[in-house]
C-alpha cells in the first residue's frame, strides 16, 4: 500500500482556512495572502461554470464571487473528512445568524502540503446551483 506523505491534520487546515481566509474574506490583500500560503502556484479551481487555473486567477474569482455577497459568511456543516491526500467539508453560506442561502461541498487534493485542486460543488437545492447550471429552454 502506498502512504500519503499528506498528513491529516494539514488537509484539514487547508479546508478550514481555505473556507474562512480565501472565501470568506472581504480585504483583498489578506484573500491574496491566504491563498499564496494554502495554493499551489499551479492549482486548478473547478467551479460551476468550469476551471480556473492560477492563483491570480483563483483570487480573482474569489474576490468576484465575495463581491457579489459581502455580508455571507462560511458556516463548516460537520468536520473535514480526510482520505489520503485528498478531504472534504460540507458548508454553507448566507447572512450570519440565519440559515444558509447556499449549501456545497469543498473537495481538494493536496500535493507538498498546499492545494493542488479544489472542487466545489453546489446543492442543488440551492439558488447558486441553478443560476450556475442553467436549465435549457423547452
């Protein structure tokens, strides 16, 4: 059996921070040095619409998406889950003190202790799944 040299404990801080410092964060110097700091300078985001590929890139998505709810915060629904190098974390996001707007999950692949890729995926309940996956007209 081949062993991660991930350890369980940075995966589960790469989630956590990643949750709070680069989504939640509304200051666009301190976004820009979480995600030097957790992201792989290769990383590759895979988000409704598709992939975002750079730390540049990657801050600036997070900072457009932050824009467009300054006032939500990240709730962590349950703890990381680890396997491997890879974890996940189910969240929510919305006003603080009310229930979510929006539910997902963070999914992410760690290589030499940063995050390699992030897979973020939607509820589908939620109304960012559907302004994100569109239905087609009939």
């Amino acid at each position: 059996m081949i062993q991660s040299t991930e350890s369980a404990e940075r995966i589960r801080e790469l989630l956590d921070r990643n949750l709070q410092e680069v989504f939640g964060e509304g200051d666009d110097a301190r976004r820009r040095a979480a995600i030097d700091a957790l992201w792989a300078e290769d990383a590759v985001l895979y988000v409704p619409p598709g992939a975002i590929v750079g730390r540049e890139a990657i801050d600036k998505f997070a900072g457009d998406l932050r824009a467009t709810h300054p006032h939500y915060v990240y709730t962590p629904h349950g703890p990381p889950q680890v396997v491997y190098n890879a974890g996940r974390l189910a969240w929510g996001s919305g006003p603080q003190g009310e229930p979510p707007k929006y539910t997902g999950w963070d999914v992410l692949i760690v290589r030499d202790g940063k995050i390699a890729a992030l897979y973020v995926f939607l509820d589908e309940t939620s109304d960012e799944f559907r302004r994100a996956n569109p239905r087609p007209a009939v």
